[in-house]
C-alpha cells in the first residue's frame, strides 16, 4: 500500500544528486518491505549507479517483494550503465510507486510497460508539480533540447549595478556572494559577455570556505578582445574555457595564443554589429550536454537573453544601498510601452544576509 512519507523522503533523497548528475536527472528511491525502509539511494554522478540500483545495492535484506519508490521512471536502455529495468526484476520487487515519466525518447513510458510485462505492478502520477520543479533542468534539456538557463543579477534599492565611475564591487552583501558561489557550483557553467571580463577582470570559478572549485567558463567574445593578462586567461590551464567569437571575425594570431593558453574557440553567425545570433549559441551549447548554464553578465547580454525568451529563471539579489546614477541591469531590454514588460512569476522572497533575494521564472 502506497504511503506518501516514503515518497516524500524519495523526493529529499534525490536533492543529494543535485549538480552531480551531468545530464542524467538527479531521482532518489526507496525500497519498503513490511512498512519499512530496507534500501535507499540517490543517483551518482554521471556514468555511475543510478538511483535504483543503489537502493538494490544498499539493501539491509532480502529485496524480494519489496515496493519501490522512485521520483522517475527507471531507465530500460543501456547508455553509460545497465538498465535499471533488468536489475528491479531481477531483484524481485513487486510494486514500483514512480513520480513522473522520463521524457528521454529511449524511456518515455517504456520502462513502465518493461516492468509490468515482468508481472510488476506500477503505478505513477505522484507529486508530479514537485518532482518536475526538482528537476526542471533535466526535462528542460530532454523537452526543449537546450539548456536550462538562470541569470543572477545583484543589484542597489535602486536597481543600479554599478557606480557612475563603473565601480560595482561589491553591492552584494558576503552571504549573498556565497549563494552565489553555491548557484555557480550547482549550474558547472557559468556564462557573460566580455564587457565584464574588461570591467570586473572576474575569475568565474567556484570559492567556498577555503576550497576553489573549476566551473565551464563560456566568454561571449565576438572580437577576441579578451585580455591575455586578464585572470580568465591566466587560469584556463586550471578551470575550463571557451569563448565564442563570430564566425565573420579573424585574427589568426590572437586565436593560436588564446588556445595555446587552453581556451577553447567557438565560433557562431552574428545576429546584429554587435551581437552573437543567440540561437546558433544555443545549438552549440547544447552539443556540450550542459544541462544548465549561470548567466553573470553586464546589460547587452542579460538584456540579450531575456528579450530572446532564452532564460527560465532568475535570482534577483537586491542589495539596501542607494546609488544613483544609470548604470541598470536591464537598459538594453528596449520595452517602450507596458504590454511589451517581460513578466516574471515570483516563486520565493527570502533574506540572505541583509540583502533581499527574488527567485522568479521568466514568463514566456
């Protein structure tokens, strides 16, 4: 009989997955006999055990008609794995309580028919609104064949980013920089525009309590004008890089010296003078298998994207300073009239250190 805590703590289990996974969803599952929890797992990171067959694996006993609780349907094809399919029949469970369906064409409903042609009762449907939210990067990049892309931005009581002088470090408060360090450590890739690799001479890496940690640095840089004393080029041996330059543009020196520094040259059609089409950035981002990408960039590229419809979440961090002047985040969004404001759904308000954080999805 389906009980919902074993269901819930499912749910909580696969959060020990997150930003572990790669592309592959981050699912926890339980496996419950006699009304008491005998298994448990998590998904591993990426080409290790998932979910199920850690809970198989971690078995105090005999699984043999035991239920299974998991947040998604179990995988039926081989990849970098086995079937997870193979190993709950082998293992001798008798009910599957699942989640949601697995929107990857080589699953979507097929391990579920697997498992009932194998006698195995299954049923799904449960906390289907939470578990899609828990894994809104995975069926972003399944659905949309794109990666889920969130844009942080921290900003004064005044919505400026930067004084007249273009001092911008920092408004954020030191807690609000450590979730910020934490959105980059869970995202692996992190994205902006090379107005901020001039201004800020920023590292884009990941800093917690003492431990530095590489995330994928994609620099959107049409021109190659990217310092080669900046700290981006000075670190690409250490902390992946690639930045992407229009494919009309050529400086054969500057490109040889940038590789030979292990950054990565990517390059895409111009949308405009000024911009990378963002559509063809999309395409190529997209055959990296990123599932996620942080935006941290300046007003032409965070306008950029939102106009484009290309981001689903924001962090809005609003620091209690006043700074005048015109340096805004969004300047380049070119909204003339009210029906053309770019929407945003709030999802949480909360106080990290003394400064206010917004959580919203994009409304498209």
């Amino acid at each position: 009989m389906f009980q919902e805590q074993f269901f819930r703590e499912a749910i909580q289990l696969g959060e020990q997955g997150r930003g572990r996974c790669g592309i592959n969803p981050f699912i926890g599952a339980l496996l419950v006999k006699d009304g008491r929890v005998i298994g448990r797992g998590y998904s591993q990171k990426c080409g290790k055990n998932h979910a199920e067959i850690e809970a198989i694996l971690n078995a105090q006993e005999s699984t043999e008609g035991a239920d299974l609780y998991v947040t998604m349907e179990p995988c039926c094809h081989f990849g970098k794995t086995p079937p997870c399919t193979d190993a709950i029949v082998k293992a001798g469970i008798k009910r599957v309580y699942a989640g949601i369906k697995d929107p990857n064409p080589l699953v979507n409903g097929k391990g579920f028919e697997i498992l009932k042609a194998a006698g195995i009762e299954v049923m799904s449907g449960f906390e289907e609104e939470k578990i899609k939210k828990q894994l809104e990067y995975y069926l972003t990049y399944r659905r949309e064949h794109r990666p889920f892309i969130i844009m942080k931005n921290a900003v004064s009581l005044d919505s400026k980013i930067a004084t007249g002088n273009g001092e911008s470090q920092w408004i954020s408060c030191p807690e609000a920089r450590v979730y910020s360090h934490k959105l980059r450590q869970e995202a692996g890739a992190v994205l902006t525009g090379i107005e901020t690799v001039l201004s800020d001479d920023p590292l884009l890496n990941v800093r917690l309590e003492d431990k530095v940690e590489p995330v994928l640095r994609i620099i959107l840089d049409s021109r190659l004008r990217i310092p080669l004393d900046s700290k981006i080029v000075g670190t690409a041996s250490e902390f992946p890089t690639i930045a992407f330059k229009r494919d009309d543009y050529s400086d054969p020196i500057k490109e040889k010296t940038l590789q030979e520094k292990n950054i990565q040259i990517k390059s895409v059609p111009p949308e405009t003078e000024e911009f990378l089409s963002l559509t063809h950035l999309i395409d190529e981002l997209n055959k990296l298998e990123l599932p996620v990408i942080l935006i941290e960039a300046g007003p032409r590229i965070c306008s950029s994207f939102i106009r484009a419809g290309l981001v689903d979440k924001l962090y809005y961090f609003i620091a209690p300073k006043l700074i005048g002047g015109n340096q805004s985040v969004f300047d380049d969004l070119g909204v003339d009239r009210i029906a053309q404001s770019i929407n945003i759904r709030i999802d949480s308000l909360e106080k990290v250190g003394n400064d206010l954080l917004i959580i919203g999805y994009v409304l498209k």
